[in-house]
C-alpha cells in the first residue's frame, strides 16, 4: 500500500467527525510518513495499522475528548509586557487576542512538547527547538493541532513575526509597526490591524486582509489560496497567487497607483468592468505602487470613485 492509498482510506473512515478534526488528522499522519522518508512507508504503515484501525482510535479520541472537560489554559507569562512577538513552531495554530493584559495560554497535545517561551528585551519569543524523530512520535493523541493563544492589550507594538509550519494565524485589531506572518499549509487572517508594513506569505492556504490600515507596504503570496485584501492601503502593494482569486478593495482612488494586473487563465475587473488579462495603468502623479497576479483565477479590483 502506498502512503497516498493509506491516507485516502483513512479519510474516508474519518468521514462521522467534524472536518477540522478530520483533515487536522490527515494532515498530521501526511507529514509523518514525510518525515520518515519514502524509503519508510511500509514500517510506518506498520507501526500504525491498518487504516481502519487507526480511524477507530481517532473517532474514539474524539468522542471522548467532546465528552470531557477541556484541561486549563496555561498561562506563561504571568503579566509581563513586551512590544514584539517572535513565534516559530510547527503544527500550532496562533491566535492573538484583544485583551486587559498580557496573557499566554499554550494547550498542546498529550505526548508532545511545549515549546520553550521566553521574554528577553521586550520580545517574547515561541520556539519549537526540533521536532520529535521519526520513530518516537506516533501517539493516538498526537494528531490533534497545538494551539497558541496570546492576549495583548490594546497599545502599539513593534513587530510580530508569526512563523508556523501547519497552523491558522489569527491577528485582529493590533496596531503596530511591522507584521510578518508565515505558514506552509494553514490560512492567514488578519482584520482590522493598523500598521506600516504587513507581509504574509503561505503555500496551501488562503490569506485575507481585511479592514486593515497600511501606510508604507503590505505583500501577500501563496500557491494555493485566495487573497483578499482590503482597507485603507497605501504604499507598495503587492498580490500573487498561483491557484486562487484575488480581491482587491480600497479606500484610496485609482489615481493614486500606478498598477499592474495579469492573469492568465482568469479575468482582470477594476471597479466592476472587464479588462485585459494583462494591464497596465500609469500615473505621473500617483502616489503608490500596485501589482497584483495569479496564474489560475480572476483578480477582482475596486477603488474609491
């Protein structure tokens, strides 16, 4: 059995739970058999069973997690302050939270580790050190998501550099100076922030930037996902994808950009009319840059009148 005919059966045994807990599932067991190497495929199917056993232990786990209490959060910080945020992990899902105070809470699944947390210089840093060799890492438990919530207050910051493998990024309403936010398979949603510079980078996953104010440069990318982006955005702006739709919404008029939108197997829209998959439009007097491009899907953009 290959690892594709595995994870195809699994899924299908999977298909009574909710879809978050299932594809969270799927993804957890697809990155295992990634990180033993093709050459490992037949031990670590062996070492989990048949796909239909290991659906039960999922289904089972889910079921009796729904029926207990969940454990309390964790609180690291214990209200100590700081102006930035550098996190680096891998399956975590990162959320940050308007809040009174400074509060880290970290749940992670039974068998695995924390990451180590610290606070040095006004930064508090979120650091998985290596992850778990192959061989020691399969638990009934250990495909549940990680998941890492921190409450700030509302002030200005500095900078928020989010960095995580397999995980959703969360960021409402903060104001700050600089927000980095980069993820392999997992989506980006960002609402609401003021800052000067935004940069969100994805590959399997949708990013949106939404309500946001961005005075100086805000770049979004991804393979696979849709991009929206909307808000009072100025600056450098820049928008690509290859598989996936763009959105595109401002408070500031076409003027103030010289813009540059292609497709190739979509349509180009400005302000709701049909363009040229690829154009161009120059201003002397514009202010700020625009580009925007995807490969397969159509770019939909709107300025003020």
């Amino acid at each position: 059995m290959t690892k594709k005919e595995y994870l195809s059966r699994l899924e299908r045994c999977l298909e009574c739970i909710e879809n978050s807990e299932r594809e969270a599932a799927i993804q957890f067991y697809a990155e295992y058999f990634d990180d033993a190497g093709e050459e490992n495929t037949e031990k670590v199917i062996s070492e989990l069973g048949s796909p239909e056993k290991l659906a039960r232990e999922i289904i089972t786990q889910s079921a009796d997690q729904g029926n207990s209490e969940q454990p309390a959060p964790d609180p690291i910080t214990n209200g100590e302050s700081f102006t930035s945020i550098d996190t680096n992990t891998v399956n975590a899902r990162i959320t940050i939270i308007l809040g009174s105070e400074y509060k880290l809470d970290i749940n992670y699944p039974e068998g695995t580790k924390k990451p180590e947390v610290s606070i040095s210089n006004g930064v508090l840093r979120i650091e998985e050190k290596s992850r778990i060799p192959f061989g020691k890492l399969f638990s009934p438990r250990t495909w549940r998501q990680a998941t890492i919530d921190i409450t700030v207050p509302d002030i200005d910051f500095n900078k928020f550099n989010i960095e995580t493998v397999n995980g959703t990024v969360i960021i409402p309403g903060v104001k700050l100076n600089s927000l980095h936010c980069e993820t392999v398979n997992g989506t980006h949603s960002i609402s609401g922030v003021q800052a000067r510079k935004i940069h969100c980078e994805n590959v399997n996953g949708a990013i949106s930037v939404q309500d946001c104010r961005v005075s100086e440069e805000c770049h979004c990318e991804t393979v696979n996902g849709e991009l929206k982006m909307t808000g009072e955005l100025m600056g450098k702006l820049h928008l690509e994808s290859v598989n996936g739709a763009i959105t595109f919404k401002t408070s500031m008029p076409l003027s103030a950009f010289n813009a540059n939108f292609e497709t190739v197997s979509g349509s180009v829209y400005i302000n709701g009319e049909k363009q040229r998959k690829q154009t161009s439009i120059r201003s002397n007097v514009a202010e700020y840059r625009l580009f925007a491009e995807t490969v397969n899907g159509s770019i939909h953009a709107e300025f003020e009148a």
